[in-house]
C-alpha cells in the first residue's frame, strides 16, 4: 500500500509531497537538525566522503529541498551543482541560502519531476539524494531516470532512513520516531499530517538487501550500502 502525507486528498503522491514541503518549508531546515539531534550533517559529511572517490564535476542533487546536501558537495568544488526537487518553496529557502553562502555562481535549482526528468540521456557525472526516494511516487520509475541521465561508470549516492534490526535501538527508534517525532513536528510546522508521514514513510520504505535488490533491477551494476548510527539511515552506492 503506497503511504501518503494526506490521507483525505485526492490528489496523487507527488502532488501531496509537493503540498507538504512547500507547507513545512519555512521552518524545514530547523526541524531537520532539531529533530535528528544534529545527526544528519555528520550522515552527509559521510556521504560526501564516500562520493570524492567517485568523479563529480557535474553533479545532480535529486530531492534536494533547500540543498544542504548540494552545499556539502560544493567542498569537492564541481564546476556545476543541480538541485532539483518538486517543491518551489523548498527551492525557495535554498536559493537563498546558497546566495548568503556565495555558492549561487556553482549551484543552481530547478523544479520538476524526479520521475520524468527534463536532462539529457548521460548528462551527469553522479546524483545525489538525501531522504528522497522514499517520496517517489514510484520508486522504479524515479532510479530508471538516474540510470538514463548518469554517464557510463557514473555513481549515486543515497541516503536514506532505514529500520534499526536490533534492541534497544529498534525500540527507541519506534518510540521516538512515532511519539515525539510527530508531536514536535506539528507544534512547530503547524503541519499536522507531514511529521506523521515521515515515520510511515520510513516504514513503508524498502530498505536494506531488498532496496540494493531494486537498484540492480532497474540497471545499476554494482551496488553497495553503508549502515549508519546502529540502523537509523543507511548510505546506498549505486554505480552505473
């Protein structure tokens, strides 16, 4: 069953994620670090480092949002960064963030569809995404675009939330994620459904051994993953 951040709409998933982001966008960035306790800029710092072993002068960042991760990979001084994502508002933030950091010359931002991409076939050298593919409305169809955009030999870098296996973690990850997690994330975004989406999306997500299954299926010919912080997110390495 396909999870989505609001459960009255008749709208499709990507339309709903659209309305959610550009609803949560101005208090995005300080409920991500808040919430994740500060975690998530080590969980890119990592992603990044695994991505300097990889060319990237032309980078594609999918799902970037307000572009933290493209901003963590202008330290490997591309000469182009795009950010691309469904939501205007998101881009919003992020234009005005690069700009305050000087980085508006190297990373541009464009709105579109992950799933049907306007790029030429092999445009980019890697694709980078955080915490977006579980919000593909098909997630097939969405990795068969980086697979065609992506020249020979080219790499993604994924990361996502995936499931803690073991005790306690598993426990306090369930509690924290589906207690706290919602109940602070509507206070401050005003947003009632979007922090309650985010652990069902999580759960509904195929993580581990059957999301690196996927990637193989639609064309990638290596595929590795790095498990980060006892389970909570994990980095996927897909190379063309």
């Amino acid at each position: 069953m396909q999870v989505t951040p609001y459960k009255d709409s008749d709208y499709q998933k990507k339309q709903q994620v659209e309305q959610m982001f550009d609803n949560i966008a101005p208090k995005y960035d300080f409920l991500n670090h808040f919430l994740s306790l500060g975690i998530d800029k080590l969980w890119r710092k990592k992603a990044i480092r695994i991505l300097s072993a990889y060319k990237s002068d032309v980078l594609l960042d999918v799902a970037t949002g307000t572009g933290d991760f493209a901003v963590a990979a202008s330290k490997l001084k591309p000469s182009k960064i795009i950010g691309f994502d469904l939501s205007e508002q998101m881009l919003n933030v992020g234009r005005t963030k690069v700009k305050r950091l000087g980085l508006d010359k190297v990373i541009e931002f464009q709105k579109g569809d992950s799933e049907a991409m306007p790029f030429h076939d092999e445009q980019f050298d890697a694709i980078t995404v955080a915490f977006g593919v579980r919000n593909f409305e098909n997630l097939e169809n969405g990795l068969k675009e980086f697979v065609r955009v992506l020249k020979a030999e080219g790499v993604v870098i994924i990361l996502e939330f995936s499931k803690p296996k073991y005790f306690p973690m598993k426990q306090l990850y369930s509690f924290y994620f589906f207690g706290i997690l919602p109940l602070i994330g509507r206070m401050v975004s005003k947003d009632s459904s979007a922090y309650s989406y985010l652990p069902e999306s999580v759960m509904a997500f195929p993580d581990d051994q059957k999301f690196l299954s996927i990637l193989q299926k639609v064309g990638f010919s290596r595929t590795s993953q790095k498990r980060l912080s006892f389970g909570i997110a994990t980095i996927y390495i897909a190379q063309k």
